[in-house]
C-alpha cells in the first residue's frame, strides 16, 4: 500500500516539477523562463488535476495512517484473544482435573460405605452370636453355683 503511495506521490512529484528539455522534446509544452530557469511547464488544467490528486493524496495517507493504527489494534486485540483462550484451556484443564478427582473421591467413598465390615447384617449376626455366647456362659456359672 506505501510503495502505491510512492510511486503516485513520485508522479505527482514529477508532473508538478520544471522538466527541463529541449523545445520540440514535449508534443503539448512550451519553453518558458520563469524567475531565471528556462523549463516546459505544464498547462493550467494540469497543475489543477495534480492539484487534486494531491488533496486526494493527502486525504488517503490519513486514511493509511489510519488503517495501519486500526491494523495494529486489531493485532493486539487477536494476541489478547489468544492470551484468554488459552487461559481459558488452562481453567478447562484444571476443572476436569479436579471433576476427576472428586468423581475418584465419590467412587472410593462409595467403596467405603459398602465395606463388608459395615453390612448390618454381618453386625446383626455378631451380636446374636455374642449374646447367646454370654447367655450360655452366664447360664453355665448360674449351673456350677
């Protein structure tokens, strides 16, 4: 886009300067001398339209300005983007990890829970088995009394 701008600026640079030739080397120029320097000049609708395009030129060198500003923000906002997605992976990470680790800690407490030393009927059994061992040893020292 600037190397477009150099070579428009560098005709319009060319255009608008004294070319200083021979009479008869330009169809449409006149050898004329102005303060001192003899040169072919341009007509007066030449000078208007190179005018113009100056205007215009410089009106699309604030609008590159522009652009490249707008270019560079749009750069900087796709980095901070980036830096938020990937923040944003890391919290995944961290979440599914703990997720894991607390579905891991749910299962071994569930393991826990249904131990076969805590079935009820296990203790049921035991203390039924334990109260006729103490009824029969207390009936066995009521007998020997």
């Amino acid at each position: 886009m600037i190397s477009k701008l150099l070579v428009a600026f560098a005709f319009i640079f060319a255009t608008c300067a004294p070319v200083y030739a021979q009479a008869g080397d330009i169809g449409t120029g006149v050898v004329l001398e102005h303060e001192g320097q003899r040169g072919i000049w341009l007509p007066l609708e030449s000078h208007r339209l190179v005018l113009a395009d100056l205007k215009a030129l410089a009106e699309t060198r604030t609008r590159v300005r522009l652009l490249e500003d707008k270019l560079v923000l749009r750069e900087q906002q796709a980095v901070d983007l980036r830096a938020a997605a990937d923040a944003s992976e890391g919290m995944a990470k961290a979440a599914t990890a703990t997720l894991s680790a607390s579905e891991r800690r749910v299962r071994e407490v569930e393991a826990e829970r249904d131990a076969w030393h805590r079935a009820p009927l296990l203790w049921l059994g035991v203390g039924l088995v334990g109260g006729l061992g103490l009824a029969l040893v207390a009936a066995k020292l009521a007998q020997a009394d």
